[in-house]
C-alpha cells in the first residue's frame, strides 16, 4: 500500500529537498523505517530535525519515485556526456559549499578523461600540484597513476579520473566526514553520466566513501563490490605506493583482476 504522507510533513520535506537541490545535491536516500515514522507525525507536533543518512550507506533505501522528492538533475535531458559534465562543472561553479573555499584551495579539480569511459579511477583530494593545474593525479602520485594505467595497455585518455571531494585540504590532510558527503553528490553526478563498466577506488577514503564500510585495505581487496549497478574494486592509492613501493605488486593482482573483467588482455608486465 502507498504511503501518504501528511501535508504539513510534505511540505516541510519538499523545501528541504529544494534546499539540498540549490546546493547540487539531488540524491536521496532513506534508511528502511524512516518514512514509515514520519508517517506517524501529526499537525499538532513541530517538524522533527534528523540528521540526513549518508546517501552512500550500504543499508540506504532509495526514496520512492516523485517529482517532489526527485527533481530531475540540470544534466538528465543532456545526451552527449561531454556537455553534460560541462553542466554539472557549471553547476558547481566557484564552489562555497564547505570550508574548504575558505582554507587555501585555489580552484575546483573537477575530473578528467574520457567522458564515455568504460573505467574509472577515484581518489581521495586534489594535492598541491593538482590545486595549481586544475586537474587530478598530475603529480608524482600522478605519474604512477599514468604507468598503472599504460601498465594495463591504456592510455590516460581512455579512462576517467576524478577525487572523492575537490578541493584541496590544508596541508593534504584527509578530507573531514561533513566535506566528503557535501561535494560527493556531484562526484555521483559524474559516474552517472560516464556510465564506467568498472570503477577502481584508489586507496581507504575513496573506499571507505563510496561503500560506506569502515574496513582496512586488506580486507577491501581482490573482491568487487556493486556500487549503483557498477563494479568496484579498491587498490592501493599512488601515493602509498610511493611511500611502499613494495605493494606494487598487490596493486597489479588488483588491475589484473579489473582487466579481466572488462576483457583487456593481461600483459606479464606489471606497474614499475
């Protein structure tokens, strides 16, 4: 049976979507239970005030379709994922959403590649080189990502990459809770469009971010994970590796797996 939801209650919720909407964030998602008590809610009693569930949470139940509850993203009607990346980078804008704006950064990262790509590469935060040059994984972290990538016999341009949050942390710190659930929306945006046949969550806060499970490296590897219909494997990010170069050799049984998975032939050689 449908559930109806009080007027007053409706109401409430709808400006508190249009809210979130203002602040590029259109994906909802509810824990089970929790329209069904706030079904309970009367005209007598005030609004209640609860904490927004993470929309990443492996427990989350997407909200029932509604125009009121679902408003369709500027880039839905956009069929060439080119312009619609364009749009969701314009719909950030000269982004305020977090303190980051506030701590140093010097522009969004937004994400690069190729926008119909079948893999897809996310990590955590833009660094200090990335902050400069507007790109992702252009440093040295960058460059071993660039030799995973040719080490998997593609090329940078074949794939797409992009961070957990865009800004740059202070002093690369990691990136705070409230920061990665504010700019993660539009992240969710980006692999919509791209459409990945694979993604690959180079290091724990990517992993941890998008499945929402607190868990150490080892035990987020050699497995998949379904991630909104897509296949995710986690691996060390560039940056670990440079610091332990003796993982290298983890990172590529990861890529081998990602290769076969997407019918790439498996080359002996691995990641120098």
């Amino acid at each position: 049976m449908p559930l109806v939801l009080d007027p007053q209650l409706k109401r409430a919720l709808a400006e508190r979507v249009r809210f979130y909407n203002e602040l590029g964030i259109y994906d909802f998602y509810r824990r089970s239970g929790a329209m069904e008590a706030a079904s309970a809610v009367t005209d007598s009693q005030p609004e209640p005030r609860q904490e927004m569930p993470r929309s990443k949470a492996a427990v989350a139940v997407p909200l029932e379709d509604d125009n009121v509850f679902a408003p369709a993203r500027p880039e839905a009607r956009e069929g060439d994922p080119a312009k619609a990346l364009r749009i969701i980078r314009e719909d950030i804008g000269d982004c305020t959403r977090c303190v980051l704006h506030k701590q140093g950064r010097k522009q969004i990262v937004f994400g690069v590649g190729n926008p119909n790509a079948d893999l897809m590469f996310i990590g955590e935060a833009p660094g200090a080189d990335e902050d400069q040059q507007g790109e992702p994984f252009v440093g040295r972290a960058g460059q071993l990502l660039n030799n995973m990538i040719k080490a998997m016999g593609l090329q940078r341009e074949d794939v797409y990459i992009a961070n957990i949050i865009k800004c740059r942390p202070p002093g690369n710190r990691t990136p705070e809770r409230d920061e990665c659930e504010t700019c993660s929306p539009f992240l969710m945006r980006q692999i919509e469009v791209v459409k990945p046949k694979a993604i690959v969550a180079l290091g724990a806060v990517a992993a941890k971010t998008l499945l929402a499970i607190n868990a150490p490296m080892s035990e987020f590897r050699g497995r998949w994970y379904d991630f909104r219909g897509t296949k995710l494997a986690v691996t060390y990010h560039p940056a670990f590796l440079l610091r332990d170069p003796r993982q290298k050799k983890e990172t590529w049984k990861d890529l081998q797996m990602v290769m076969k998975e997407l019918g790439l032939p498996v080359p002996t050689k691995g990641v120098e």
